[in-house]
C-alpha cells in the first residue's frame, strides 16, 4: 500500500474512532468496513470527507463520488454523477445491469440507490429508472 493511501487510511479510522465509534463494522483484519468498501471499488480515489447524520454516513471521494452508508456500513446510495467514472459493476445487480445494457445501450449508470421498495438508477443521459424488490421496471423518468 502507498504511504498516501496509508496516511490517508489513518487519518480516517481515527476520525472514525473519535466521531463515529459504532458507526464502522470492523472486517476480518480489523479495517473499517467503509475503508475497505472504497479501496475495493475506488481504488484510484481518496476519502475527502466523512459526513455523519443519525447513523448514516455520506463519503466524498475524491474523484467526486459520494457514496452514503447505513449505520451498518452498507452502502445505500453511489452518486457518480460527478466524477469520471460510473458505478462499478461489481456494485449493479446483475438483473439492473442486463436491462440497461439492453435497453439503453451505450449508457452507464451513474447513480444507484437501494430503496425500501425496490432501486432506482440514473442513466449518464440522466434518464432515471426505478425496479421493484424483483427488479421489474416501475418507471421510467426522463
């Protein structure tokens, strides 16, 4: 690991352990569940900023994703709309993914969010589409 990345990672968990101490789920090797969430799927950016409200965290990346955790450190929303980048197909359940492959070809995602009825993405030509818990289309917005 870089000696930035590893400054930064300890810059974090100690904000982390000073602000938000029930806040990040600990992995296996004792890594802030956030800190590891980051460095999996934005390996290129840096945590900026960590934002807490009620349990809930917003991380401001440093490519301009922002990316919003629950109090168990799950992510709920991924904003890419800022930065250069979509949302990493890692994160885009594979049944969203096929649709907007087939359905608007040439698009990436660049914002997805889990809601408690389903998700809803946003399209890079800002087109947003909503599923439903089974992943059927609920909406189209544009």
């Amino acid at each position: 690991m870089k000696m930035k990345h590893l400054g930064i990672l300890a810059a974090f968990i100690a904000i982390i352990g000073f602000a938000m101490p029930k806040a990040v789920a600990q992995n296996n090797n004792g890594t802030p569940a956030i800190v590891q969430f980051v460095q999996q799927y934005f390996p290129e950016a840096n945590i900026l900023m960590v934002n807490s409200e009620w349990d809930e965290y917003e991380v401001l990346l440093s490519d301009g994703t922002k990316v919003e955790f629950n109090k168990k450190s799950e992510w709920k929303q991924i904003d890419c709309e800022h930065s250069a980048t979509a949302v990493p197909a890692g994160l885009v359940p594979e049944q969203i993914a096929t649709y907007a492959k087939n359905n608007f070809a040439g698009q990436a995602i660049t914002k997805i969010k889990k809601e408690r009825k389903g998700w809803e993405i946003e399209l890079n030509n800002n087109l947003e589409v909503k599923f439903n818990k089974n992943f059927k289309v609920t909406e189209i917005d544009d």
